[in-house]
C-alpha cells in the first residue's frame, strides 16, 4: 500500500513549513490504521525453512526504475517511497516455472503492491484505508505491521505524475493495484485478483500476452464516440473491454513496462496522444497533461490490448468510487455504484472463472472482437467463410510481399467503411498471426499447403516454389468461396477504398468482372461458375508451371498472374467476363481522386507491387487517405452500431 501524497505549489521554504501539520497528519492516520489492525493477514510472506516449518518475514523490493523515477533525477522531488509487498510461496508449487489455476499456489516469486494515490482529502483517505485493511487476506498470511511509506512530495505533480510514477514492476511475477483515494473496496477484492492472477496470467494454457490488467469498477463508459450501448447478460461476469478503469486497476508488469516505455518515447518525440473519435481525446485537448488516461489509451489501441472486467448484477462492484471533489469532479457527486460488502449472498461465484477461449472481447466502441480466427485447414477455412456470409460477398485479400504499413492502411480504411466481410491471406507470418489476434479472420496459406500436401498429393505435383504455392491457394480458396455459396472479391492490399465499392457495384449477368491492369478481380456466385472453377483447377496450376519454365513470374507480371492465368482459362471454357478500364474506376497513385471520367466517380486509389512506400505514403497523405501513425495503427477509431 503506498499512500502518495502531493500538496500544492510551495516556491519557498516558509510555504512548506505551512502543509507540515497536513504531512504528520496523514502519516499518523497511516500508523494508527497499522497498529489497530495489526492482526490482519497483509503484507508479510510466507516462506518456508530447510525443515520445512513455516515462518514470516519483512520483504523489501528494490524497484529498478526508469528515468523519472530516479529519486537523483531533478524532476522527481520529495521524500522516498515505501512498499508493502505481498510475497507468496506454497509447497504445492515450489517451482517457479509450473502454474495452477490454485490461487493458494501462485509463483513463489508472486509479489502483490497495493497503491493509493491521494492528496488533500484527509477524509476520503481514511475510508479508502479502512476499506483495504478490512479486506480478506486470507489465512496463511500473518501480519503485526505493515511497513509503509509515503512518498512526500515539496508540489503537487497532478494526477498524470501520480499514476506514471507510480511503479516500475521489480520482475514479471510483481502486480500493483493502484486506487484513489476516494475508492472505496470491497473485502473480497484481494481473494478476487489473486484468483484473477492464478487463473489468466500463471496458467499458461488460459493466458493472453493482450491483457493488461483487470479493472475492479463497474463497467459504464464507452469511450469511442457513437458507440455501441454497454449492455451484458447476466450469464456474462467476466469479459474483456479495452477500456482502462481507473477505479481499482490492477496491471500486469509486461505491458506496463512497455506503455512506460513508449511513453518516453513519445514524449521526447513530441508526439501528442491524439486518437480522433475518441470521447478522451476531447478530454486531452481540455486538460492537456494533467491527464494521464489519453496516453495509455492511445498505447492499448496501438498495441492491441485488452482489460479484464467483472460484470455484477444491480450496478454492484468490488470497487466504488465515492466522486468526491478534486481534479476530476467540481464537487462531490456520490458513489457510482454498490459496493459488495461480503457479507451478503450473491447471486454468482466471483471467484468461479470461465477459461479465456469462452470469454467475450469488446474494443473501444464497445463492439464485440473476435479473436484467434486463423484458417489452418479447409475445415477452418469453410467454418470461417460461413461467419461472413451475412453480405453475400467475400473479399479475399492478398498479403503476400505487402509491406505491413499498407495492410494495416487498407485495414484502417475498411474500419472506416465498415468493411467487414473479408479474410486475409498471407504466408502464415507473425504479422498474420498479430493480425488475427486483433479480431481480424486470416488464413495461413502454408498450413493449407501442408493439408494438401499430406491428403492430395497429387495436387502439389509441380508445386515447388513459393510462386506456385501462391497460385494454388489462390484457387483453393476461390474454389472454397464459390462451393460455401459466396461471390468473391480477389484485392491486393496495394489499393485504398474511397468508399464501398465493394458493396455498390452493379455486376449485371456477367460472371466475373475485371478491372484492367489492376489485382481487382470480382467472382459471382452462380451454377455455372462453382462448375467451371472446380474443372478448371488442374489446368491452371499447368498454366502457371507453364509460365514458370519460361521464367518465374516477377513484379507486376508475378502481381497480376492469378488474374492473367483465370480469366484466360475461364473465358475459354466460355465464363462471361466484364472488362472495365482502371482509369475509369480508380485512380493510380499521384492523380486527383475527386477527378471524375465520364461521370464516374473514382473508388479506389491502387498502386504496383514495390513501389516505394515513401512514395506511396506521400501520395495518399496528400489526398487525405494515410490513415496509420508512426505505430501503423488506425489514427481514428470509428464506431459503427451493430
């Protein structure tokens, strides 16, 4: 427990002497709590001696901190800082590399810090105290004095110092919970995220490298604009929301260490945390830097992470937070919800966790995000195609040798759109397996070449390179899109859509549309061309080993090869095919794209494979359509009703 206190501006040593009394005061109340409640089961660790008796002991950390929090570094001035520190090791469990679901057998090197920032409200203080040392440490813990210290500091640093400086986690076993002070806890809030720990960070089989943390308020605010309304079932009470909550937050020590990090990075930069449809991007440009929740939620967005919620009926939570006046309200607007006392029965096990897999995820828009959809097999592939049949439509999008700056780009793009009826295909990469952990469906085309391998042989005679390899997935999922029902859309990420152009079209009786010079290719569903695909497949795996004895393929020419070899062989077996010339459809990189030819207004600005992207991004910054920062992720989250 770390009770942080700050006073107000004291330029000179007599305004000092002034806040000495409010100091004393705040310590005693700190002792007093202490010593009165000196038999409860906190902050000492059990260990175990060579006969294997247990035995208690103070345990002091040494926190390795970066530069700000340097005590040397003339930014940080005051007093030094003292931690309480929970550290359990259990017999059950006496290797630091096994994990369990066990709260009673957390890792040995388990360290739990609670943090109380506070100021100048003595009475808010005291409750939020009283709150912590009532709570359920449970049994194995004992406990005659906590040691503490308060972190003094000569002027108020705000709100955005209080949380940033707050902690640099001494190993990746060490959680800190940080709480106002005027929150007010429930007694079971330890038993809760110690179980909480146990069962989604140490078991590895039921873990996510995405989760940041766990937030103990009640769930109330979505923060992208226009958002979707924050309503759960009652079946629903543990899920996942990116939302930081910043009433009784627990963070992990990875991801903390990484937002400490690129928060350096940004600030020497000058870099602003700027995240346009965001409600708390308003908040930034009001309050500036005496905020601090701008900056971690433009990390979670950048890096795809995720925060644990509980959702308890009749507006109860394990944390409540009193509103009481200070930085964030003008004066004091009550408690925002029930507080769980512990006393009465619930209607839930709180500490009856549900394995990840079975858990919903929710973005800043509070939009549910389906996460791990990766195609591995034609199973997997047909599953996935069916979730996006909703439209009719599948667009199939190629990732091969595309730079990671345009796919995110275009899926920035499709964010906007709300384009959702896509899949992309790629070499089974761990930018494809990021991706598909981000909520976006992908397919591992070397998984899908492997499944050929080992049940068609046949299939895979003559496919040796990396090009062929390409040409047959291609046609298999193509084939897979029209035998599951669904026309299909064939794009390379080398493009931005300037609206939906993929819904909008008109595609008339002709059974594939063209578009010149371009990846652009459109298949429609019908009889006749599921039948045409499925004979034609043979021949174009002998076409492309056709152009390969002659040279494989390279640039644009190995770009646009699929597409050359399809059409070809399909309008030779008489499938109708649509030509529509790019220059009238789109637009390449450098021209106007409000220009319009012959009354049609251009919907797509493309661009050819290894054309520097320097070059690329210049273009369609001046044209408005660079939508990634310097993380490639979305400047802009858009929110779009389900």
């Amino acid at each position: 427990m770390i009770p942080d206190i700050g006073n107000k501006s004291m330029p000179s040593h007599h305004k000092f002497l002034k806040f000495l009394p409010l100091f004393f005061l705040s310590v005693s109340v700190i002792f007093l709590y202490s010593y009165y409640h000196s038999e409860l089961p906190l902050f000492l660790p059990r260990t175990w001696n060579s006969n294997g008796d247990p035995h208690t002991e103070l345990h002091r950390t040494n926190i390795q901190s970066p530069r700000f929090l340097n005590p040397r570094h003339p930014n940080c001035s005051g007093t030094s800082l003292s931690v309480p520190i929970i550290s359990t090791t259990s017999p059950e469990n006496p290797n630091s590399g096994n994990t369990t679901k066990n709260p009673n057998s957390l890792n040995p090197n388990f360290h739990f810090i609670i943090k109380v920032l506070t100021f100048d409200r003595l009475a808010s203080l005291t409750r939020c105290l009283y709150s912590i040392a009532h709570a359920d440490y449970a049994d194995e813990f004992q406990w005659k004095h906590g040691e503490k210290m308060v972190h003094y500091r000569t002027q108020n640093v705000g709100l955005q110092a209080q949380w940033l400086e707050s902690w640099w986690p001494a190993s990746d076993d060490e959680f800190v919970f940080i709480v106002e002070d005027d929150l007010e806890l429930s007694p079971l809030f330890y038993k809760y995220l110690k179980t909480l720990i146990a069962n989604y960070y140490y078991d590895r089989s039921n873990s996510s490298e995405l989760i940041y943390g766990a937030s103990l308020q009640r769930p109330r605010f979505v923060a992208g604009k226009h958002g979707n309304k924050l309503q759960l079932d009652n079946q629903t009470n543990v899920f996942l929301y990116q939302m930081v909550g910043t009433w009784g937050q627990l963070l992990f020590p990875k991801p903390w260490k990484q937002f400490r990090l690129w928060y350096d990075t940004q600030k020497t930069m000058g870099i602003k945390p700027i995240l346009e449809g965001m409600v708390t991007t308003n908040w930034y440009k009001k309050k500036g830097e005496r905020i601090w929740t701008p900056w971690f939620i433009k990390f979670l967005h950048s890096f795809g992470y995720f925060n644990l919620y509980t959702n308890i009926s009749l507006e109860r939570a394990l944390s409540v937070s009193h509103r009481d006046a200070g930085v964030n309200y003008g004066r004091s607007a009550g408690p925002d919800s029930s507080l769980i006392n512990g006393s009465s029965p619930l209607d839930i096990n709180l500490l009856e966790m549900k394995p990840l897999k079975d858990l919903e995820w929710f973005d800043f828009c509070f939009g549910e995000v389906v996460m791990g959809r990766v195609a591995k097999n034609f199973n997997e592939l047909g599953s996935l195609l069916l979730s996006l049949q909703k439209q009719g439509t599948v667009i199939v999008v190629d990732l091969y040798r595309i730079s990671k700056a345009n796919a995110m780009n275009l899926l920035c793009h499709f964010e906007r759109l709300n384009i959702r009826n896509y899949v992309l295909l790629g070499d089974g990469s761990g930018f494809l397996y990021d991706l598909a952990n981000r909520g976006h469906p992908v397919v591992d085309s070397e998984l899908l070449v492997l499944e050929i391998r080992a049940f068609d042989p046949m299939k895979m005679q003559g496919v040796n390179s990396d090009f062929m390899k390409e040409i047959l997935i291609k046609n298999h999922v193509i084939n897979k899109c029209l035998e599951s029902g669904l026309g299909a859309w064939l794009i390379t990420a080398n493009m931005v859509p300037i609206e939906n152009m993929f819904s909008n079209m008109t595609y008339q009786r002709e059974d594939i549309v063209l578009v010149k010079d371009t990846e652009l290719l459109f298949f429609r569903n019908s009889e006749t061309m599921v039948k045409a695909w499925s004979s034609s497949e043979r021949k174009m795996v002998e076409m492309a080993q056709s152009l390969v004895s002659k040279g494989e393929p390279v640039g644009e020419e190995r770009e646009r090869a699929f597409v050359y070899i399809a059409t070809k062989i399909l309008r030779n077996i008489g499938i109708t095919i649509e030509e529509r010339d790019s220059t009238g459809f789109g637009v390449r990189i450098g021209g106007d794209v409000n220009k319009t030819e012959n009354g049609t207004r251009k919907r797509v600005v493309f661009w050819s494979d290894g054309l520097d992207l320097g070059l690329v991004r210049d273009n369609l910054e001046s044209m408005d359509l660079w939508g990634i920062d310097r993380d490639l992720a979305c400047k802009a989250v858009v929110c779009h009703h389900l």
